[in-house]
C-alpha cells in the first residue's frame, strides 16, 4: 500500500474536491437549460391556446345571439327553433372559418345538441299586474340543469315605475317549489324608483333561515324610454348592480340564490311597474305556467344550445363541446 504524507492528502481532496465542483456546475447549467427549454415551450402553448379561447369566446357570444333571436322570432315549435339556431351555427362556421383561414388557422363550428325550454313574456307595454291581480306564480317547479340556473335571460324594460320605497316595491320573488309561506329558501328582489333619475334594487336572500340582504341603486339615463334591468345578468342599463350579482363581501345574490334545486317564480306589487319582460325557464319534468292570459304569454324556446368547436393550426388542435345558454346567471 502506498504511504501518503500529508500533504500528498490533502492535494487529493482538494483535487477531489474541485472535480465535484465542475460536476456540479455542469448540472446546474443541464438542469437550468431545461427548464428554459420548458418555459418557452409553455409559453408557446399559451400563446396558441389563448388565440383559441378568444376565438372560442367570440363563437359562444355568436351562438348566444342566435339562440335569443331564435326564440324571439321563429317560436312556433321546437323543431322550427332547432332548424333556425343549427342555420345560424352554419353561418358563424363559414364566417370564423373564413376569418381565421387569413391567418393559417382552420375553425370549424357545428350543431351538436339542445334542450328545449319555455320562454315567458309580456309585450303589451302595460302593468304587469295579471288578470288583476297583483301578486301571483308566474313558472312553478322550475328545475334546475347541470351546471345552471334553471332560468335564464329574465329582462325587464319598465316605461314606469310607480313605487317609490322599499314596501310598494315591485318584487320578483324565487322559493323552493312547495314552500307556499315564509321566506326560507328564498330569494326576492324588489325594484323602486328613489327619484326621477335613481333606480333602487333590495335583494334579500335567505338560506336555510339565515338573510342577507344586499343594495344597489343606479342613475337612469333620462334619454332612455325605459329603464333596461336584466336580472339574471346583474345589470341595471348596462352597469353591474352588487344586488343582483356578487356583493362586495363575496356574497352571491345572482338570481334564485337560496332557493333550492327546484323552486317557483312569482311576482309581488305587479301593478307598481309598467313595460315588457321576458325569462326562459327549464321545463324540468314538472313545470307549469299558471298565470298565463291575455298579456302573460309563453312559446317554445331552446333553453341552451351545445356546439362542437374544433381550432387547428400547425403546432396544436384544440376541440370541445361548448354549452351555450346566454343570460344564465352563475348560480
């Protein structure tokens, strides 16, 4: 065995030492090099993918326009909407697809599916207090879907509003179906007018027994015929009202917040509020429409609309169904 000094020693560990040192180096150099490599791949990816999603973005509000003019428009059976809605679709197919052809791209949209539902209204441009009366159901037993409210595009275009407080207010009223007293499981907006320029919504929202209560009050344009609320949107005129979305704390006050998975529909101090509405509601299993008469009516309408997307480029494929049911509020 060779006899080592001292010194002999410690220039081995050092040489060892200094050896271990590059290796590390040389890996840290190998690892960070990957990671780059990863980064930038990810950064590719998301970069494609967002073009997808933005133009996926812009097929759902096309679709959504052609399923609201649908069952405006061609309601005379659901047959009548599918045929109507699936032409539409073809045509934002041939628009984006020639859109997207400018710059490489290849999109495709088609028809997969729908469900039928109910759209309920009135148009005569008077109270809506039916058949007199000011309180009354207007959708009992609404079911909600997967993944959806059950009810969807409610607008109101009041020309009046004739309550002036919180205890006149016009009240929209959503319930657990059966539960014919009391406010448990409930969820209830009410409408007034504070001024000639302010508009002024109170949602109350009880959960199992528990209220919270949430306001929100938004200036009338006096240019306007109308005030324009669209309750399962959240606005007033087009600005966003904390009462009938999410309040400042996080509080859901979407429509029907509180109710549970089948609920009904009913309208209080109907007589204090003067225009048209209209909302789509599920047809569930069960639903019924009880009030209807001379000026509350209802039509067939396609609830929501499931289409097949499908974006291609030469680095990735992006295909999915897109469910579409514009005005579902997220609750």
């Amino acid at each position: 065995m060779a006899d080592l000094r001292g010194n002999e020693r410690g220039q081995i560990i050092l040489v060892a030492a200094f050896a271990l040192a590059i290796i590390f180096v040389a890996m840290a150099l190998v690892v960070n090099s990957a990671i780059f490599t990863e980064n930038l791949a990810s950064r590719g990816e998301t970069t494609g993918s967002n073009d997808a999603l933005s133009m996926r973005a812009m097929v759902e509000a096309n679709v959504g326009d052609a399923v609201a003019s649908a069952n405006r428009n061609n309601n005379a059976s659901t047959a009548t909407l599918t045929t109507a809605v699936n032409a539409s679709v073809r045509n934002i197919s041939r628009q984006t697809g020639r859109q997207a052809a400018r710059s490489g791209r290849v999109v495709d949209v088609a028809y997969d599916s729908s469900t039928a539902g109910e759209r309920v209204y009135q148009s005569d441009g008077t109270t809506f207090a039916n058949n007199s009366s000011a309180e009354y159901p207007v959708a009992e037993d609404v079911a909600r879907v997967t993944d959806g409210n059950g009810t969807r595009a409610f607008e109101i275009d009041a020309t009046d509003i004739a309550a002036a407080n919180n205890d006149s207010a016009f009240t929209v009223r959503v319930q657990e179906h059966g539960l014919d007293s009391g406010n448990e499981n409930s969820w209830r907006a009410r409408i007034w007018r504070v001024d000639s320029d302010t508009v002024h919504v109170r949602t109350l929202k009880n959960a199992s027994g528990t209220t919270a209560i949430e306001d929100c009050e938004v200036t009338h344009d006096p240019s306007l015929s109308s005030v324009h609320v669209d309750v399962t949107a959240g606005t007033i005129e087009g600005e966003p009202c904390d009462a009938l979305t999410t309040g400042p704390t996080g509080e859901n006050f979407h429509f029907g917040a509180g109710a549970t998975d089948n609920y009904d529909v009913s309208f209080a101090n109907a007589d204090e509020i003067t225009g048209n509405f209209s909302m789509v509601v599920h047809p569930g299993s069960s639903l019924s429409l009880p009030s209807l008469d001379s000026s509350l009516e209802s039509s067939p309408a396609l609830y929501d609309v499931t289409v097949r997307y499908t974006y291609v480029t030469t680095d990735m494929r992006y295909e999915t169904d897109v469910r579409v049911a514009p005005g579902e509020p997220d609750v």
